[in-house]
C-alpha cells in the first residue's frame, strides 16, 4: 500500500488517513537500525483548492544498538508527521519546486497521487539522529575491563579508589 496520498479522490475538507508500509517498501538505508515491521502514518488530512495539509504521526518497529552499552534493542520510533502540499500550474512548477523545503512541497496541477515514502524516511532519519539508548539509565560499557555493566559489576572503579589511597597508605607505613 504504501506512503500514497491519492489527492484525486480527497473530500474539500478534513479526513482521517491511515497508510501501512512494509520494510521492504520503505527501503530505509541506515546504518545500525533496522526495520523490523510494518510503518503506520496516520493523521488528519484538510484539502482546500490548491492545498493539501497532512497532519499526524507515524510510527516505526525499528532494531539498533544502543550507543552506550552497544547491545541490540528495538523499539517503536514515534514522530510527528507533517507536510503541506501545494498545487501549482504546470508553468510555474519547475521554478517553485527549487523553493520547495523540507515539510513544504509542490506539485503539478493535476497530480492524482504524491509518494510520501521520502519524507518518512527522512523524519525517521531526524529521529534517528539522536544518540540511542537501550534505556535511560543504561550503564554502558565499562572502560577499564569492558564488561557490560547493565548484566554484571566490575571492580575497576574500586581499584582506582585504592590506587589512589596508595601513597597514604605508603606514608602510614613508614611511620
Ligand atoms: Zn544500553
Ligand atoms: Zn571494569
């Protein structure tokens, strides 16, 4: 089914849109994350004359690596979803589609139906772009020994106190 609002046959006024992408159809090339299920975008949809405004969200399956413990989690990536389309006259569409930004299109008069594949895959990228946790309090990877310290403890932070108690410990020695 896939990320396509068929303009032609929206009401002159407000609707509710649901679409179901599969991973396959998205195609989302990212390192690290994968897709893992069906994509939903839903929302409100207003067309009046040349507009059309979809307002929503949608919501991705996705598996990635946490990037403090770098273990394999997944998780549904949410975000907000929305884009303004605007019909022009053929004429006019090549010179205004250079001034077209990144949530405001235009299209040619006429256009039965607008892939809204490519403006997903660039939100969910936008999502993606913060540093992912398998959870708030992750406890990472311990630097000194490299054991995940979410599944065990390691003793390298105590052994650091210690060594630092060492030249005092040497003093009392002697005296
Ligand atoms: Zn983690
Ligand atoms: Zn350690």
């Amino acid at each position: 089914m896939a990320f396509i609002l068929k303009i032609k046959d929206l009401p002159e006024d407000v609707s509710r849109q649901e679409f179901v992408s599969s991973p396959g159809e998205l195609s989302l090339d990212y390192e690290g994350v994968e897709v893992i299920g069906d994509v939903r975008a839903y929302g409100n949809v207003t067309k009046s004359n040349d507009q059309v405004i979809f307002r929503g969200e949608f919501v991705a399956p996705v598996r990635m690596t946490c990037s403090r413990c770098a273990e394999e989690f997944e998780r549904n990536l949410r975000s907000e979803l929305v884009f303004v389309l605007t019909l022009v006259p053929e004429k006019d569409y090549q010179e205004l589609e250079e001034e077209a930004s990144e949530d405001f299109y235009f299209i040619p008069e006429g256009t039965q139906e607008f892939d809204f594949s490519g403006h997903i895959r660039e939100q969910l990228i936008v999502a993606l772009e913060m540093k992912p946790l398998c959870r708030e309090e992750c406890r990472g990877i311990c630097p000194d020994c490299g054991k995940n310290l979410n599944n065990e403890e390691c003793i390298c932070s105590e052994k650091k106190i210690d060594e630092r108690w060492l030249p005092l410990r040497d003093l009392l020695d002697r005296s």
